[in-house]
C-alpha cells in the first residue's frame, strides 16, 4: 500500500512539473526529395512554441543528435535570425524565448552542387528544466541521386545581371526575394510574382545570393556586372 502511494505521488509531482515547461516544434519530421543540386542552399523551416507555465522558463538550448550528409556539403541551423554553421554533434546552443511566443527555426545544407542525402535529427530543451524536449528530424534528396524530374524551385535571368533581372518560379504565388552580399548582409528585399524582374544596376559589381522565402527556402549565387 505504501509503495503504491509512493508511485502515485511520484507520478502527480511529475506530471505537475510537466506543466512548467514545454517547448515544442509544429512539426516532428520535415522531408524533400526533390532538391536541384544547383542551389547554392536549403533550407525548410519549422517554428518553436513555448508553453511554458513559468514566466522565468525562457532560456532553451538547442543541440545537433545526429547528421548524415556528403562531405562536400554544409549544415545550418539559425534560430531568431543566429545562424550556426556546421555545428558540433551534441554542441549545445543557447536561445530565448518568451512563454507564449513563437520563434521560427531553420535547418538547411548549403549544397556546393554536390549531389546525395542528408538527414539530421536535433533536439531542443529548457535549460532549466532539461528534462523538457522536443526533437525534430529533415531529410533531403538532391534530384541527381535518383530518377525523379521536375522543375527547378526557381531560376533566374540573366546572370551575369546589368540592371533587370528575371525571376520565375515553379508555381504562381508570389515570394519575397532577398539579395544578401557576400559578408551575409540583406541588401535587397522585395515581394514579386514568377516572371516579373528586379532592378538591380545599383549593386556594385560582385558576387550575390538571391534567396526567395517560404516553408522552403532557396538560394542561388548571382553575380554582378
């Protein structure tokens, strides 16, 4: 009989701890199989909730399990516009979050057209109650490592760009394109529709990543002349 109340109040206190932190993604497993290898990266995105019943449970950590990926490719991770690159397999790294809020997080590969697969698994907790987590996995395919083929996500032209630049895409909803130079400064943002173009003859000769946002992200390298 005492044991059975000792189980009993083990399990309410628990369950009772269980509500003062809860960090978890909207999704479990984020997937694409169809990745043209001629991106410069990839990126999918998933947000983050805290739920959270204490108001001073805002400090998470977020660390890589697992990565399988070519040797020519680069992981990403960003969370609240922070971006680790290649990070260390059970590294960890800190962020906030406010309870009740919700944050964006970003995995991705920057691809160096190299074809394969990559999967990676990561895992997020409270730091000060740890034992609260969430995980999530992505899984990524380019187009040459198997039959399958469509079109690219978007294409640009031409390239090397004067002044206009063409954008299309592979459907018709519009997309906000964002030109970054080479340091990762967004120097560029506007919303378009597949097929219309850009003015660019203010940028100074170089290289440049235009990059369109969704629940996918893709980028390519531009240059300037």
């Amino acid at each position: 009989m005492k044991f059975k109340y000792l189980s009993f109040l083990f399990l309410l206190i628990l369950t009772s701890s269980g509500a003062l932190a809860q960090i978890i993604f909207d999704i479990d497993s984020l997937k694409n199989n169809a990745v043209d290898r001629t991106e410069y990266d990839f990126t999918m995105n998933s947000y983050l909730t805290n739920n959270a019943s204490n108001p001073d449970d805002t400090i998470f950590e977020w660390k890589v399990i697992s990565v399988n990926q070519p040797n020519d490719w680069e992981l990403s991770i960003c969370t609240y516009n922070i971006c680790i690159a290649a990070p260390t397999v059970n590294d960890t790294y800190s962020f906030s979050l406010k309870v009740g809020e919700k944050e964006q997080f970003k995995i991705g590969w920057s691809l160096f057209e190299t074809a394969g697969t990559g999967s990676v698994a990561v895992s997020v907790n409270s730091k000060r109650y740890p034992e609260f987590k969430d995980t999530i996995t992505m899984q990524i395919a380019t187009l040459a490592s198997f039959t399958k083929i469509t079109q690219p996500a978007f294409s640009v032209y031409p390239n090397p760009v004067q002044n206009k630049m063409t954008i299309r895409f592979s459907n018709t909803n519009s997309k906000t394109i964002e030109i970054y130079d080479i340091l990762g400064n967004k120097i560029f943002t506007q919303e378009i529709y597949s097929g219309e173009s850009i003015n660019l003859s203010k940028l100074t000769k170089g290289l440049y990543i235009i990059r369109f946002q969704g629940l996918s992200s893709y980028s390519k390298v531009i240059q300037k002349s």
